[in-house]
C-alpha cells in the first residue's frame, strides 16, 4: 500500500508536469507533493512518538488529507492518491468515521474526474463510488475476521494456560500423593517395626540380655533399610528389592522371611501359583510395597499367630493375597471406613493407600474379614497383553 501510494503520487506529478509545463502554480504543486510525501512517513519514522499519544494519528491523518484536498484542487489528477489514502484512514479512524472519510474522498475524487473530463461521463460518477464500496467492504470484513481470529487466540493461550496450571496442580498432587504412600509403607512402617523391637528389647534387658541385643541388632538392621528407603527418596530409584533385575517373586520371598527373623512371632509362608511372567517396573514396585503395608497391619494390629503370601499368576493378570488367621474386623466399620485400626483407634492409611496404587494400575483391592476369623486382602491388576 504504501509503494503504490509513492507510484500514483509520482505519476500524478509527472502527468502534471508533461501536460501542464511551465505554470505559475507548478512550483506550488511540487511543494505540496513533497510535503504530501514527508507527512505520509512521518508516523512510521517517528514511530515511538506517535505510539506514546495515539491520538496524534488524528492530526497526522488530517494533515495528509488536507494537502492532499489542496493538490486534488490544483491538480485533479492527485486524484488518484485517495485509494491508498481510503485505507489509511480505514486503519486509523473508528469504523463510522472511516466511513464519513471515505465519502468524502470518493465525492472529491468524482469531481475531480469530471473537471478533467471533457464532458460528462457517468462511468466517472458511478466508478469511484462502486470502487471506494468494494475495496471498503473487502477492508471492513477482514478487519472483522482479524479480530475474532485474535479473540479466538487469546481465548486457546487463555485456555491452554489453565490447562497447564491444572495440569500442575494435578502433578504436585498426585507426587504428593505418591511420597505419602510411600513413607507410609517403607519409612513408617520401619519406624513402627523398630519401636516394637526396642520395646521388646526394654522388657527382656534383665531377665534375657541375650534376647534383648538380639532385637537391638534387628532394630539397626532395619533402620538400614530405612536409610536405604530414604536414599532411594531422594534419588528417586527404583525399590533396592530390585536393583539388579531382582523378580519380584525373589523380593515376596525375602519380605516373608524378614518377618521371622526381625522377631515378631508372625511366621509368613510364600506361595508361588502359574508361570511367572516378566512384569513391568510399576507393577511390580506396586505389588511389594501392597504387601509390606499389609504385612505391616498384620504385625501391629491382627495379632495373628501365621500368615500366608500368595503370588498368582493368571494368563492375563496378577493377584497377590496376604492372609492372616488374626482377629479380624469388620470392613464397612464407620471407625476405619475399611481400614484396619492404628494402635490408638484411629483411622488408619494402609489399605486406603493399597487401593490408591492398585487403581492407577487398572487393578482392584478386595478385602474379605470378619471379627474373629482373620484378614485376606487380595490385589489384582492386570497384564498388557504379551
């Protein structure tokens, strides 16, 4: 726009001076059209000055226009400089007085093509007005595309914004969530075991000192692997039952002994059913942290004399049950809303954290116990298809 601006100025000058050569008014028109072209890139070469105060493009744009009026008076072949200039006062002015400008250019364009005109013409009254309608329509409808074009992107950047916190606020939780189950089945549960075998150790100092270092000794090996859990927090590894490629047979196999041998009168019997199968990192991480929480209850509230551990693999799933010919409660309490009772009567967190990890693996937690006639808490998840 602003090159052919620059052309139709020239070419206007030029027809002025091949056709009108030597006039009075020649050097006024050639001041005009110079001045006409300095006012037309004043706003951009002065750009910072006219964003500062927008409304200095009002005083710019009346400037351009009226020199333009008075070469269009002079000469009306400057006529032709109004389809450039129809569109700069379209971009500056607000649609209703782009239009008024726009009337008023046409109509001086019309009596400028009858003065040089050697009779009347109605191509010449209707042309430019046919010409100023369409190019405005065309302008006017872009111009209204643009803007919702750009309501439209702020609206997705709006969206994807929200989004993105949402996806945050969903990530901080579900990483909170994840640190919560596992300091509750590796720390806490540690720490638990610990106390018992201190405690032991403090009731069998006089009479059995033996008995006593060897629940010390119990105690700092299990603070070990507390220390390991804490490590692997902060490197976030995977369970040190599985550095090396470890099943998760061998880890369920070590977890039932390390029940007898930490002293706490709960023998744990392991069973293998089907064909072991390769299981993926998740699952396997899911299913033994499943099975110390619920090794963990068995030990500090079932006061059962056996246990049983169940790995069984069918075709397109994996269970694992832990049984217990404990006390037993009753699942659908109010007190525990399922949940077997803590050493103080409160709520505890263990299966509510086995349902959480089962359930981001597609799995299902089933709980079968009754007062008096033990525990089996069952896991199952599925397999991808081999």
């Amino acid at each position: 726009m602003h090159a052919a601006f620059f052309l139709l100025l020239s070419a206007s000058f030029a027809r002025f001076l091949i056709r009108h050569p030597g006039e009075p008014r020649t050097p006024w028109i050639t001041a005009l059209s110079v001045l006409l072209a300095l006012l037309y890139v004043l706003p951009y070469v002065l750009r910072p000055v006219f964003a500062a105060r927008p409304q200095r493009q009002l005083l710019w744009l009346a400037a351009v226009v009226a020199t333009w009026v008075v070469l269009v008076v002079l000469a009306p072949s400057f006529a032709w400089c109004s389809v450039p200039l129809l569109y700069t006062g379209l971009r500056t002015l607000p649609t209703r007085a782009a239009l008024l400008l726009v009337t008023f250019l046409t109509g001086l364009v019309v009596v400028a093509q009858l003065r040089l005109s050697h009779g009347f013409d109605p191509t010449l009254v209707l042309a430019p007005p046919a010409v100023a309608a369409v190019a405005t329509a065309v302008f006017v409808h872009t111009q209204r595309q643009t803007d919702r074009q750009r309501a439209l992107i702020e609206d997705l950047v709006r969206a994807r914004r929200e989004l993105a916190a949402t996806e945050r606020r969903e990530g901080a939780l579900a990483e909170r969530q994840r640190l919560s189950m596992e300091i509750h089945d590796t720390l806490a549960q540690g720490l638990s075991s610990q106390r018992m075998l201190l405690q032991a150790a403090d009731r069998t100092w006089e009479s059995d000192p033996e008995t006593a270092r060897r629940h010390v000794r119990t105690a700092a090996e299990v603070a070990a692997r507390g220390l390991a859990e804490t490590r692997r927090f902060v490197d976030d590894l995977a369970p040190p039952q599985f550095d090396g490629g470890a099943r998760l047979e061998d880890a369920l196999r070590t977890l039932a002994a390390s029940g007898a041998a930490e002293g706490t009168g709960v023998p744990v019997l392991f069973h293998v059913d089907g064909a072991p199968v390769p299981l993926p990192d998740g699952v396997r991480a899911a299913l033994l942290r499943i099975a110390q929480g619920a090794l963990a209850n068995v030990r500090e509230h079932a006061g059962a004399a056996t246990a049983a551990l169940t790995l069984s693999y069918l075709g397109d799933q994996v269970v694992l049950d832990v049984a217990d010919d404990g006390r037993g409660f009753a699942p659908s309490a109010p007190a525990g809303a399922g949940a077997q009772p803590g050493p103080a009567g409160g709520r505890g967190h263990g299966l509510p954290a086995m349902r959480a990890r089962v359930r981001q693996l597609g799995g299902s937690l089933t709980i079968e116990s009754a007062p008096g006639e033990g525990t089996v808490v069952s896991a199952c998840i599925p397999l991808e298809p081999q």
